[in-house]
C-alpha cells in the first residue's frame, strides 16, 4: 500500500477547515489525479502526504509507516521522517529553488535525502554527479540549461528544473501540484506525459494535482474529485462524466478548465493490469 487516509482532516488555527472526513488509499504503482475548483483542498492534500503538514483528524500512513493518529495529530513514528521524506518527491507549481543557485545542483538536491551529509555538502562546490543531473534534464529538454543559474531560466524552464529534480531522485511516491501551470499546452501534454511513464516505468504512485481536467483524463486511471475540502468523487476515468465534472466545477461560475484549443482524450490506461480489470469491470456495470 503507498498511502492510506482514514477520516483525515484539517483545521488551521484561525478556524479555516481545509480538509474533512477525507478518506482515500492508493496501492502502490496507482497515478491518480485531484482535480477541482481553486481553494478546494488539493494542494493541502498533497502537502499532507508529503508530510509537509499534519493533519487535525484521522489517521494516516504512507509508504507502510504510520505519520499519524488521533485528533491530536500525533506522530506515531518519528525515527524514519528523513528515510520516509527521501522516499517522497514533490514537484511544486513555484519551485523553491534559490536564483543563485546553478540548475544542476538544483537538480542533484533530489538525492540529499539520501546522501551522507559529507556528499551534499561537497556536492555544492563541485556538482557530484553531473552526468545524472544531464540525463534527467535531457528528459525535459534542458540539458544545455544545466550550469546555468535558475534566476536567468524562465517561469516554464524552472518549473521544469523542479520537475528533473523529482525524475533524478527516484522516488517511490511522486506529488506533483499543478506541475506544468507555466507551459504552453502541448509542453504541457508531453510533460505530464513523461511523469506518469516515469512513475509506470519503476512502479512508483503518482498523485498529481491538475487545473486541466482533459489533461487528467488523458494520463491518469482515477480521478479524484475535491470539493470544499471534501472528496466529491473518486472514480475510473472512464466513469468520469460531464454531469460529474459540471457539478464539481458549479462554483466557479465557468467552463470547464481545459488545455487551449484541447479535445477531451481518451482515459488512460492503469498500468496495473489488475486495478485496470477492475476499473473496466466497474465501467460497464
């Protein structure tokens, strides 16, 4: 099991209910995309399996070690957090890289984690492994890019950057919130492309976090619907419909969020064949 979430919520200390009752699981290997209206608890839900935040309520675990418990939100386990966080990458909408900082040691921070301290540090005065750091930005079309300083790239360059540093880390569970909002649609396609082959390719869970519904429909088997705080639905993408979508995004007042001049795609595939046979058994009953 990568993560189970068990009436998780969380409420912020001016009151504010950012997330209730929330319960959701994903077997290791899943992709699986949240998407829903602005301020709708997506990237708190990320964070909150990120172990950036604790929740108020619930229960949770993630990657078979228990974080929380009880409404005191208490951590069950404290010896693995630095194991567990080296386990875990986020890709951020804004990537908290430093401007002065060169795009390969950007790169190579995924590993710090699991680097002895003695490599890390070294490795900000001379770059300890160039040639992986070429090879994850050569994925993404930036290799010329890799001694460059992130401060000269533009806003879909360093989004990118933050995306090689994931792809060169290697975790066993991907985040990924709202990770191509700075590209053009068909960068954008061919991006999120390459994180869910990623994750397939070493069977790694990715949750991602996307404003483009078609987007989420192309390249993920489940969809997640978040709304208030609250999961809406959380269904195959081929049971997805427009009345499902229409009442989820009733709020905002407009249509559809969708890539520029997009058709809605064809659901992917799960890459687990048996999740995928379950999914098409519930497709046609």
């Amino acid at each position: 099991m990568s993560f189970v979430l068990d009436g998780v919520g969380l409420t912020h200390a001016n009151g504010f209910v950012a997330l209730e009752g929330i319960a959701l699981r994903a077997e290791r290997g899943e992709r699986i995309a949240l998407i829903g209206p602005s301020g709708a608890g997506k990237t708190t839900l990320l964070s909150l399996l990120g172990t950036a935040v604790r929740p108020t309520a619930g229960s949770a675990s993630v990657l078979d070690f228990g974080l929380f418990s009880g409404s005191t939100a208490t951590i069950a386990q404290t010896a693995p957090s630095r194991a567990l966080r080296a386990r875990i990458g986020t890709v951020h909408q804004s990537p908290p890289i430093p401007g002065r900082q060169r795009v390969v040691t950007a790169v190579l921070a995924g590993r710090l984690g699991r680097w002895p301290a003695w490599k890390g540090l070294l490795s900000l005065i001379y770059p300890q492994d160039i040639a992986g750091a070429q090879a994850a930005l050569a994925r993404l079309d930036l290799a010329d890019k890799c001694f460059e300083r992130c401060d000269r790239l533009s806003g879909g360059q360093l989004q990118r950057v933050g995306i090689a540093r994931v792809l060169y880390q290697q975790p066993d569970l991907m985040l990924a919130d709202e990770p191509v909002s700075a590209l053009d649609p068909a960068l954008a396609q061919s991006t999120v492309r390459l994180l869910a082959a990623d994750a397939e390719a070493r069977g790694a869970t990715l949750v991602a976090s996307l404003h483009a519904v078609d987007l989420a429909l192309a390249n993920f088997p489940r969809i997640v619907g978040i709304k208030n705080g609250r999961i809406a639905f959380d269904r195959p993408a081929a049971k997805v419909d427009d009345a499902l979508l229409h009442d989820l995004y009733a709020s905002e007042g407009q249509d559809l969020p969708m890539l520029a001049n997009a058709t809605r795609f064809a659901p992917a595939a799960n890459p687990n064949p048996a999740a995928n046979d379950a999914a098409s058994r519930a497709a046609c009953c």
